[in-house]
C-alpha cells in the first residue's frame, strides 16, 4: 500500500495504519483474541450429537410461526410473577447497592464484596437460597437482589465519578460524603442513573424467566417444559409473550405506573416462606463449609478436597467456552452492527436489521443454549453459540446507535468503502471495549450453562446441590468467583482507554 493512498484516507483511517497507532494496536488485540481461539478450537467438544437437527429446526420454526395461545394454560399468572420478582429484585438491590456506591471508591472491603456478589450468577443465588427458603418468592428477589447490589454499587460510582468536579469542589470546606453526594453528584447523574436503573430492570426480566429453570413458577419454568416435551407450538407462544413484554417495555414500565406494579407485586409474590432462623443459621455456618475444616482436622481437609469432582477440565472447559464466546460475540457484532445502522441499506432493512438484534440480545443465553442443545445435543457447540449471538447482538445494538451520531466526511464512497475507511476505525475502539466489559458477563454465564449438562463448572455446582453436598457446591462457586473477578481485571487492562463507547448498560 502506497504512502499515496493512505494520506487520501481521513486521519482516523490513517491512524488504523500507521504503526503504533491505536487502530494498529487494537488490531493486534483482536488478532491475537481471534488466532488464541482457533489454537484452541481442536480441544473444545463441537460435536453434533442429533441425527436430524434441521428437521427438528424446522419443527421450531412452525412453533413459533404458529403459536398455540389456546394451549396455554393461566399463561397471565406466570407473566405476573416474572414481573413481580424482577421489580422487587431490583428495587431490592437498588436499595442494597446505592449506600454501598457512596463508599466504593474509598473502601477495598466493599469492592471486593460487591466483586465476590456479582461473580455469582443469580442462578447460582438461587440454587443456594434454594436449600433454605424453598421454591418461594424469597428465594427469586435474594437470587436477584445480592448480585444486583453489587452491580449497582460498581456502576453507579462509576457514573457518579464521571461527573463535573466544579459543583463539588464549589460546596462548603468540610462537606461530607452525603452532602457532595446529595447537592453536587446526584442532579447531575440522575438521567444516567435511572437509564442504567431501566436497562437493569429489563435484564431482571430475562432473570426472573430463568429462575423458572431451577422450578420457580415463572415464564421460565413453562417455557423449560414445553421445550422438553416437544410442545414447540406452546412454547412458541410463551416465548412470543416473553417478546411482546420486553417490547413494550416502554408503556407498562411507565415511570407513573410503577407504584401500581409494586403493589400488584406484593401479591403475587406471596405466600411468604416462614424462616426457620436455626436452619438458616446451621446452613451457613455448617451445611457450606467442609466438616474437616469447622474442627481443624487438617489432613481431613486434604481427604476432602480429593473427593472434591476433578477441576482442571471443568475450569479449562469454563475458561475455553468463555474465550470462544467472547470471540464469537466479537465476529457476530461485526457483522450485525452495519444491519441496523443508518449509513446502510434502506428502511426495510434496517428495521429487519433491528428486529434481528432485539431478537438475539432480548433472548436469556441460558435459553438460547437450551434450544441449541435440543438441535444439536450435548457439547460446547450449543452454549458457544448462544453466548456469541446474545452478547454479539447486544454489542451491535450499541454500535450501531453510535455510528448513527456519526457524519461520514467524505462523499461518494461505496458502502463498503464507508465501512472501511470511515465507521469502521472510528468505532471499533469502542466495540473492543464493549467486549471486554462482557467478558466478565460471559464468564459467569459459561458456568451457568454446565446446568444444561455442559462440562463446565456450573455441571458440577448443580450436581452438588442435587446431591445435598452443599460443602462441595458452595466451594466450586467460590472457585468460579475467583474466575470472573480475574477475568474482569485482566479485561480491564486490555480494554482501549481510547475508547468513546463506555456505556454502563452494557455491563
């Protein structure tokens, strides 16, 4: 290539090629990401273990064309139930989570308490809450409000960090924390706060259908059940309820009805359980810790840990899938973004482009996986997938949005040209950066996927919950914590400070 050509580039394209550039840089990221995948694609079980999965597509497919409303049997009431729980979840873990933002960037203990919170997928929340409060709405609102805490406490200091120092350093010499929290932070950030608040909620849906996973009567729980049995045109219409109440989001989350929401909610959630304080306490302080451990016996803890499921392939296969994942939401995004973006196509497209994304990125992974693993049976290659077409379409939702503020400078390129030389380099910065924010997302919903019979660690985790070895569970998910918080500071490292797409919804 010419030193010509490249100076008839605009300065953000020059700066993809020039050497040391940032483009340049970020470049070998994603190489490097890309070639590490494909050096490890050999040992990852891609197998297809169905003999007719595009027969068994296609009977989906009709499914969903042609839903079964009359099939449904008091669909209403599981509707309500998913909305009651991820209100009150995360109006529970608001609540939890605003004091411990006000503290986040002074105190190390709160950050790694509200790292260790949010490594734990609510799932696995759920699971641990399971053994003492039952299948009850206690249950659902601890399984959301514990991580959520702690992802509201990192994100909103994060935004109330971002923030204007002027008002702040304007108030009174001796001004408390609250105080600067209360006059200067808070008016600022609010519309921030409460879009992230929303953005939240919403995922607290996708949350509250997958609890029906683990047996909570919610969307979830029928949808699980129609799938397995083969009821595709029931199914179809459960999901395609689950689709119009994400869509409509807007109307029925109104801001004026959410008081209504939470009222009605309290009466769905019920009965409560009645807590037995002595078995809370047994299993908190006994049922999850390994007995060697409690009386010392130090040699018994080694016999203990022997016995403990062998965990070198359970974290490779954690750690593979999370890589694969990551690297195929980043060839998914990509190609998806341009589909919706203003600079191509047409309105047709465009709008096809849009349904595409909502469809992907509305649509939990754990589900996604479950009707892979239907077509394709039990390996990697269904959770790979799920993992790389949510989290990929989310990513382009994003980019998209932020290449449609920007004005290309130069008329008369192709599409492709436009592409390559113009949006492409000025916003791939920030696609890389929204990937790796989700690599930590992804990490945690790789363990999940082992519930589906993926030999991650998340298979190991539920065997030990069904088999009441409680000691053995809780320690795997301290191992699979461990993990996301060395991937999110690894990937906090990596992520381009150049980057103009910091967008706290994506985490």
């Amino acid at each position: 290539m010419s030193d010509a050509l490249v100076d008839s580039r605009p300065p953000s394209a020059r700066s993809w090629w020039r050497g040391g550039s940032p483009g340049l840089r970020l470049a070998r990221h994603s190489l490097g990401l890309v070639a590490l995948a494909v050096l490890l694609v050999p040992f990852a079980d891609l197998a297809i273990h169905t003999r007719d999965p595009w027969g068994e597509l296609g009977r989906m497919a009709a499914g969903l064309a042609w839903p079964a409303w009359g099939a449904l049997e008091s669909p209403f009431a599981a509707l309500g139930l998913t909305v009651a729980v991820a209100l009150w979840g995360t109006l529970a873990g608001v609540v939890l989570g605003f004091p411990l933002a006000l503290l986040f960037a002074r105190s190390r203990l709160v950050r790694a308490a509200c790292a260790f919170v949010r490594a734990i997928h609510e799932l696995f929340w759920a699971l641990l809450f399971l053994q003492v409060f039952g299948l009850s709405a206690l249950t659902a609102l601890a399984a959301l409000a514990i991580p959520y805490a702690g992802i509201f406490a990192k994100v909103y200091a994060e935004i109330l960090e971002q923030t204007p120092r002027a008002p702040r350093d304007a108030l009174p010499p001796g001004s408390g924390r609250l105080a600067r929290f209360v006059y200067a932070e808070l008016p600022l950030a609010w519309s921030q706060l409460a879009a992230y608040t929303r953005y939240r909620f919403e995922c607290g849906l996708r949350a509250s259908v997958l609890l029906g996973f683990v047996g909570l009567p919610t969307l979830g729980f029928h949808l699980e059940t129609a799938f397995r049995e083969g009821r595709y045109h029931e199914a179809g219409a459960l999901l395609w309820l689950f689709y119009l109440l994400i869509v409509s989001l807007p109307w029925w989350g109104h801001k004026r009805l959410i008081p209504l929401l939470l009222v009605g909610g309290v009466w769905l959630l019920g009965p409560w359980p009645n807590v037995d304080g002595a078995l809370l306490w047994r299993f908190v302080s006994e049922d999850i810790w390994p007995a060697a451990l409690l009386v010392g016996d130090w040699a018994g803890l080694f016999e203990w840990l022997a016995r403990v499921p062998a965990l070198g392939p359970a974290i490779g296969n954690t750690l593979l899938l999370g890589l694969l994942g990551s690297v195929g939401a980043l060839l998914v995004a990509l190609m998806l973004w341009p589909l919706a973006s203003r600079h191509f196509g047409n309105r047709a497209t465009r709008l096809a482009g849009h349904g595409v994304l909502i469809f992907l990125r509305s649509t939990p992974e754990l589900m996604l996986a479950f009707v892979f693993l239907l077509l394709l049976g039990p390996s990697l290659l269904p959770a790979w997938l799920a993992l790389a077409l949510h989290n990929g379409a989310l990513i382009a939702f994003l980019v998209a949005r932020h290449a449609d503020a920007i004005t290309p400078g130069m008329p008369g390129l192709t599409a492709s040209g436009r592409l390559a030389y113009e949006l492409l380099p000025r916003v791939y910065p920030g696609l890389l950066a929204l990937l790796y924010y989700r690599a930590e997302v992804i990490l945690r919903e790789t363990a999940i996927l082992g519930m589906l019979g993926v030999a991650t660690l998340g298979f190991y985790i539920e065997e030990g919950f069904d088999y009441l070895m409680f000691d053995v569970a809780f320690f795997l998910l301290l191992i699979t914590a461990a993990l996301n918080i060395a991937v999110d500071a690894l990937s906090r490292r990596l992520r381009p400070r150049e980057a103009p797409l910091d967008d706290p919804c994506v985490r």
